[in-house]
C-alpha cells in the first residue's frame, strides 16, 4: 500500500470463489486474513491535493500463511510503465488488531477493525521522480455487497494532505 496505495456500508459476508459467501467478520468487521488468502486483482488512482490525477495503477494480491504469519504479496503496474512488489508481513495482535511490517514501510504499520471498517495507518518510503520521500497513510477498507473491497487512503507529509489514493479489490 503505496502511493497506489487508498461507499460507506461494510458487510460481514462476503462470496467464495465457489459464491456460496464466507464469514468475514471479525468484530462486526473486515477479516483480512479470509479475505486476502486467495488471489486479488485491483486498481486505482492517487489524486494530488487538489483533486488532480497523477496516477493509475493495476495490481494483484495473494496472501499465504507460513505459521502465524500472513503474508500479502502486491504486485503493482503504474500507468507510467513501473513495476513495484512488495510483501506485507502481518501477525494478529488480537481480534480486533493487527500489526505489519514490508520493507519500505518505516517501522510497523497498524491496524485496527473499528465498527465498519479496517484502518491500516503506516510510513512509507515512495518513490517520487529520482528520490523516495517518507508519507504516512491513513488506509480505510470497506468490504462491498459484491466483494469488492473499496480502500480509501490519504497520504501526508509533515502532516499536511499530499494526496488521496482510491482502490477497489475483487477476488478473482
């Protein structure tokens, strides 16, 4: 969750591959681990400040478990011709959090399943032209009636809005 990384009702059902829907909840929300444990395609769009496009993006998931870690493979196509990967390492805290690592985010990202949502907050290293700045997101996951998980993101620096990425997810 990068730059490319980013409506309101959050289901606790959520299809199957075979459609017959899966238990998703994990207190009255999102279960990230049974959603993620298959493969993902998703796009999306970072907006600068001012409401402008300045990127698009194609990209898959999958998540495996190697023992009490759950890790969520990103490969993402820019519109611009670049290729990012990343692997998310993430481990439940307690029912309702989870803590992350990857190796361009600063420190641990966290998470949270409030009432109708995940929220993922975290600082990352983006590439931006030739040199990488530090931006901290505020990711926010809704799961749709179709599947589709909607994630809404704003990126700061120094605490002033960089931008907004929206994504939306679909189990394939």
């Amino acid at each position: 969750m990068t730059l490319t990384h980013s409506t309101t009702t959050l289901l606790t059902r959520a299809p199957d591959a075979d459609g017959a829907g899966a238990n998703t909840s994990l207190s009255g929300g999102l279960d990230t681990f049974k959603y993620f444990n298959r493969r993902i395609e998703g796009s999306g769009l970072f907006h600068d400040r001012f409401g402008r496009k300045r990127l698009g993006f194609n990209m898959t998931m999958h998540g495996r478990w190697e023992g009490d870690v759950f890790c969520l493979a990103e490969d993402f196509r820019y519109d611009d011709g670049r290729v990012e990967e990343r692997e998310w390492r993430i481990r439940r805290q307690s029912h309702d959090r989870m803590v992350a690592t990857a190796k361009d985010v600063i420190g641990t990202a966290k998470a949270e399943t409030l009432q109708n949502e995940v929220r993922w907050r975290y600082r990352i290293a983006v590439a931006i032209g030739p040199r990488k700045i530090v931006l901290s997101f505020d990711d926010r996951l809704y799961l749709r009636p179709s599947g589709e998980l909607l994630n809404v993101s704003q990126a700061r620096k120094f605490g002033i809005l960089v931008g907004r990425v929206t994504a939306v997810f679909r189990p394939t």
